[in-house]
C-alpha cells in the first residue's frame, strides 16, 4: 500500500521531514569538489580565448564605386576657365572701345573709380595724364569716322581731354620748370592735336586751338 493511502496525519508528517531535508541540500550548495572544478574549467577557457588570435569576422563586400568621368570632374575647371576667358576679352574690349561705342560708359567709368581710389597726389596725375592722351587718340580716330554725329563727339572728347589735362597740370607746382614727365606728355598731346586741327570744324578748332595754348608752356623748349 502507497504512502497515499496512509492516514492523513501520518502523510503530513512525511511530507514535512521529505521538504526538511531537501531545504538541507540547497542550503549546503554544491560539493567543493564541483565549484573547484568549474572554477579551473572556466580558467582554463578564459585563458584560451586571451591566447588565442581574434578571428576574422564575416567579410563585407564593399560598395562599388562609381567612377566619374574625366570631362565631369573638369567641368568646374573648364567653366571657371570660360568665364575669365570672356572677362578678359570684355575688359579688352572695353578697353579699346571708342565714343559711341555700347561698351564706351563702361571704360569712362572704370577711369573714374581708379581715379577715385588713388590717394597719392602724383600717382593721380600720372593717372590724368594718361586719361588725356587716350581722349586725344580717340579724338583723332573719330577723324577718320564716317558717322553723322562725327563733330559732335570730336567736341566732347576734345573738352574731356582739355578738362583732365587741366586737372593733371594743377599739381605742377612749377609751371616754368615742369619735371620731365609733364613736358613729355605736352610735347606728346601737342603733336597729336596739331595734326587734327586742319581737319576739325571751326567750334573744335577753337577747341584744340586753347587746348594747344594751355600745354605750349608746359612742354618747354624743343630739345628738352
């Protein structure tokens, strides 16, 4: 006969000493035989995995780069390269443009800011000087212009000329002893404006004619 079949009391009390020794055993733990062998197991790992080199992980396909071609990766060069292409040929023509020409405004106001922005007194006549020489060549190249309003940029560029040289000969602080500079560049505008006179109406004759006046006395004696 099983011990269910027992008396109730009788069960209860097996019960009870059954739960009492097992409590025993957990309490105790497991045998020092057994920790000391996990204890050298685990060592013994542990020492084998610091020894041991890593292993490789899983390789990793890397991403296929695309290679630009070369016309694209030049492009920014070659756009850069354009655009100073075409400032410098604007600024060349600009340059050489002549009264009544579209670009014409443009180079009378780059002459205007480098005068503006000049703070030395000599460098700014230099600068003046040369202004009235280039008036005095566009002058004579309208000469040889077939336009109808001819005369009448003779005339402006003639008192443009006339205005600047005046402005530029203000800081001769000698007029009788002018430096070498200043008789060269009379000398020169009064070879230049001495040819056109023949050819010019009678308003931009008595023009030239006081222009011619105002540097005889600057380009001093023939020779020097």
């Amino acid at each position: 006969m099983g011990w269910w079949r027992l008396p109730r009391a009788r069960r209860a009390a097996r019960i009870a000493a059954r739960l009492e020794e097992l409590g025993r055993r957990e309490a105790a733990g497991p045998r020092a035989e057994f920790r000391e062998g996990l204890r050298a197991e685990l060592l013994r790992t542990h020492q084998e995995e610091r020894a041991a080199p890593p292993r490789p992980g899983p390789a990793h396909a890397r991403p296929r780069i695309r290679r630009v071609p070369l016309l694209v990766r030049l492009r920014p060069w070659l756009a850069l390269g354009a655009m100073v292409t075409a400032t410098m040929s604007v600024a060349a023509v600009t340059y050489s443009a002549g009264p009544g020409e579209v670009l014409y405004p443009l180079k009378r106001a780059a002459e205007s800011t480098l005068l503006t922005l000049t703070r030395s007194e000599a460098e700014r006549a230099d600068r003046q000087m040369t202004v009235a020489r280039s008036r005095a060549a566009e002058a004579a190249e309208l000469l040889k212009a077939a336009t109808p309003d001819r005369e009448e940029l003779i005339g402006q560029t003639l008192e443009d000329m006339d205005s600047t040289t005046r402005l530029a000969l203000e800081k001769v602080k000698q007029p009788t002893k002018p430096p070498a500079k200043v008789r060269r560049f009379a000398r020169e505008q009064k070879k230049v404006v001495e040819k056109m006179v023949p050819k010019l109406d009678a308003e931009n004759r008595e023009i030239a004619t006081e222009y011619l006046s105002l540097i005889d006395g600057y380009a001093g004696p023939a020779g020097n």
